[in-house]
C-alpha cells in the first residue's frame, strides 16, 4: 500500500503520557470513536501488547480485526492487519515528538478494504479515522493530565 494519509495535533502532556493512552486499549471503547471492543490477544515483553483484537462500527466500515504492533518506546507504534473481514490491508502509526512539556503525535494510516472504493473516497475517510482519532487522543490525554 503506496498511499497513506497523514496529520498531526500537540497534546499537552509528555510524550510517556500520550503512550500510556496509546497502548491503553482496554480503555479504546470509553473515547475512541466508533470502537466497541479492544481486546489483547497477545501480551509483548516489554510489557505492552502485540496483537489486539478491534470489533469497530464506524459508518461505513463495521469489521472485526487482529492488529499486530511494534513498539518503540514513548516514540512510536507501528501496526499492520494480522486479520481482518473487510479490511484487507491496514498499516498504520503514531509517531511522538517531544515539544519541551508538550507532544506532537503525527498519525499515518494507509487502509485497504475487500470492497471497491474510489481512492479519493477511501483516503477522504482514512482523513476522518485519522482525525477523530487524533482528537479523541487529545482530550482523553489531557483528561488524565
């Protein structure tokens, strides 16, 4: 998957707090939108998981799904599908930068879906995904602050 879609926002919190949210999920369902379960399937040594299990219901995507991560400390997270029903393909990230008692997150998400869409209708709603995302994250973040 070539294309991907990409956007940023500065949370008020530092950047270990951000990720305490990030690989939060059993949390996902009280402020990530269009998320009705997060489970961990399978916990990592570093004590954060490596793959969770999402049931999401986000007009017009509603799918069950296995991501699989890969954690650099308080600085990134990858992921990739492991398996899915609709989607086919789903490769994304959070990557943090630390603004001196402030962090940027930037989001990039590239999604392949088993039914055709319009590439500029599929990135339209990564761009949604994204910034619901981004801006729940916020708010949840700086709730905890």
């Amino acid at each position: 998957m070539a294309e991907q879609t990409t956007s940023s926002i500065v949370i008020d919190a530092e950047p270990a707090a951000v990720m305490a949210v990030i690989s939060d999920f059993d949390a996902y369902p009280e402020w990530a939108q269009g998320v009705k379960k997060a489970d961990v399937v399978a916990e990592g040594g570093d004590g954060r998981p490596d793959q969770v299990y999402f049931e999401l219901d986000a007009s017009p995507i509603k799918d069950a799904y296995t991501l699989q991560y890969d954690w650099h400390g308080d600085s990134s997270v990858h992921w990739t599908l492991a398996e899915g029903r609709m989607l086919k393909a789903m490769d994304g990230s959070y990557e943090l930068a630390d603004r001196g008692g402030s962090t940027e997150v930037t989001y990039r998400l590239a999604v392949d879906i088993s039914i055709p869409m319009i590439g500029m209708l599929k990135r339209k709603a990564e761009k949604v995904i994204i910034d619901t995302a981004l801006k729940g994250l916020k708010k949840r973040v700086e709730s905890l602050g």
